[in-house]
C-alpha cells in the first residue's frame, strides 16, 4: 500500500513548511508533534554566526554552526587579537627543542612539556639535586632518587663492580643469582634484588627491634637511681625496663614470694581470714623492735638462729582463730615467739578478733 508512496513529496495534511527558511519539510512523519524546521541548521537558536562563515578566512561552513572552519584559523585569530596583558608577543627559540614560536618577551620555551623537561632535570640531577658520593670510586655526582635505596652509585659501571666485589654471583643457565650474606645471622640467601639485605621476615624484625631498643636506651628519661633491695636491702641499679624493680636478684623475689606465701597457705588451712602479709613490711611498720619485750632485731639476723632475729607473730594465734593480716601481726625476736607460741598475751586488743 505504502510501497510508491515518497515521504519527500507532500502527500496529506502532514506537509509543511520550515519556520525559518520556508523550505518543504521532507522527513517522514513520525509519532508525537509534527516537526518545525527541515533541518538541525534550522532548528538551533538563531545567533551571531548564524550566517555559518568562518570569522577568519570568510570560507562558508557546512554542518552545525561554528566560529571558526578549522584550528589554524582559531589560533590564527588569537594571535592576531591583543594580548589582555598589553605586553606584546615577540618571536622566540626553544631551548630545548630549538622549535620556533610566538609568545611574551621572557618566554624561553615553546610549550609546557619542554619546560617540564628542563625542571625535572634540574630538580633530579642539575645544581638543585643533592650531592652524593659513589659507594664504590668515591666521586662526588648531584642526584635525586626517586625510591629508597637508589642514587649509590655514580654510573652503572660503578654499581655492577660493587656488586662484583661484595657478592658471590652464581651462573645458572642464562640468569645471575646473587647470593649475599644476611645482616643479622651472616648466611647467605638468594637475594630477590641488588638490595636485599636480610634472609627472612624473622632478620628484618630482629634488626627493627635492636633499633628500637636503642633509640629507646637514647631517649631515656626515667629515673635510674640504685634503690635498696626490698628483701636483703642490698642497693642495686635498674636498666631499660626494670623502673618498677623492687629486688636486686631473682632469687630475692622468690624468698620474698615464698616467705609470704607460706604464711598465707598456712592461715588458710586453719580457716581464718587470710590476707597476704609481707613480713618485711611488718618489721618496718615496728621499726624491727620486738613488740614484746622490745629488743632490737637486726635485719641481718633474719632467718638465723640467733635469740634476737626477727620473725612474724600472730597477736591471736591462728589456731584459736586469730586473722592472718597486718592488724593481728606484729614484729618479735626468735626468743618471745618461741617462748609465746600458741598462747594468749596478758593483754590483748580487741583488734586481733577481727577475723
């Protein structure tokens, strides 16, 4: 039925004509509203280049409108136009690339990629860079590595008769395996790169800890003065670590744990109330006199035989429910506690019953 019908010539109601040029509008129609101009020429807005002829050349355009027909004649436009500076645009050769170009008077490159290039030469290996000395014939050169351990030598002769000198290079087939000696342990490995400097993980944190120690043992400002033991009174100092130290020895600590320990265990078998005493703290609350008959008990005689060594005694003995704490214990020479055992004092405080 449609098959003859030409969309291009008006058939029915639908013909019109272009709003702007008044030419026929010859696209089929479709769904919706009827369209008002032959063209996307047409359709867009009117404007300043709405007679579409290049600003430059004068050349008539075709296809969407547009100032210009082509590039050269946008930049030939900008050139000839007044540089909003006011200083005028003057010839000039690049130093880089000698390339000629048009610009202001103090412009000595002719686009940014030749004066990135001059900057990161300077910045990594003209007068700006840091100077090094090569690790191998001591020349002094100006580098800026841009990764760690990078900018060692002066040239690469330079490092691969470093490498020559300090590893053992074993031939395999057609690659080099280096074989340097670890840092930490001195046992060779086979180094994935010219920097390995450690065999494992375990080297490389071994390595990282000795480093903080010491920068720890620098910067240490805590108190180290020797204080006296707090078993055998002996004056000891501290180190790194040890700023809570209380005994000089190890085997003071386990006197001390033990002594206080067998006495607890002992109160808890009679079921008393039980607190952990030292007895040292004891004799130093008493002055290290006998609460009883009041001789002095030395200190060096504790643990001995003598009449007048110290020892811990219970006010109400344990085993008529007495309390295992500071309150029922007091400080008495070997002789009193010998002599008092398990037996009430003449006189005794209502504070021993405190169980």
């Amino acid at each position: 039925m449609f098959e003859n019908l030409d969309w291009r010539e008006p058939a029915n109601d639908n013909f019109r004509k272009c709003e702007r040029c008044g030419s026929a509008i010859t696209k089929p129609p479709r769904p919706g509203p009827k369209p008002r101009f032959c063209s996307d020429a047409c359709r867009m807005p009117a404007g300043p280049f709405d007679a579409n002829v290049c600003a430059h050349c004068g050349t008539k355009m075709e296809g969407r409108r547009r100032k210009f027909c082509d590039k050269s004649c946008r930049d030939a436009k900008r050139s000839e136009a007044a540089p909003k500076t006011g200083r005028p645009k003057v010839s000039g050769v690049c130093i880089v690339c000698d390339a000629l170009f048009v610009g202001a008077a103090n412009k000595i490159y002719c686009g940014e990629a030749c004066a990135r290039k001059t900057r990161d030469f300077e910045y990594r290996r003209g007068d700006k860079a840091p100077e090094r000395e090569c690790q191998w014939c001591g020349d002094t050169f100006r580098r800026r590595p841009t990764v760690k351990d990078a900018a060692l030598f002066c040239s690469r002769d330079c490092g691969h008769e470093y490498l020559r000198a300090s590893s053992a290079v074993v031939r395999i087939s057609s690659f080099s395996v280096l074989r340097p000696r670890c840092a930490v342990c001195d046992k060779p490995f086979t180094a994935k790169g010219a920097t390995a400097k450690y065999c494992s993980d375990d080297c490389h944190a071994e390595i990282k800890r000795l480093r903080s120690r010491e920068y720890s043992a620098a910067n240490d400002n805590v108190d180290r003065t020797p204080r006296p033991c707090a078993e055998c009174g002996e004056v000891f100092s501290t180190s790194y670590g040890e700023k809570n130290r209380k005994f000089c020895s190890t085997e003071c600590s386990k006197k001390n744990g033990q002594r206080a320990g067998k006495l607890k265990r002992k109160a808890m078998l009679r079921a008393a109330y039980v607190e952990r005493v030292d007895p040292i703290k004891v004799f130093d609350r008493d002055k290290w006199k006998c609460q009883i008959c009041g001789v002095k008990t030395p200190r060096k005689l504790r643990g001995t035989m003598d009449d007048r060594a110290p020892e811990l005694d219970h006010v109400m003995p344990l085993s008529l429910g007495g309390a295992h704490s500071y309150m029922n214990t007091q400080c008495a020479c070997r002789k009193c506690n010998r002599e008092k055992s398990d037996t009430l004092p003449a006189q005794i405080g209502l504070f021993a019953y405190a169980s």
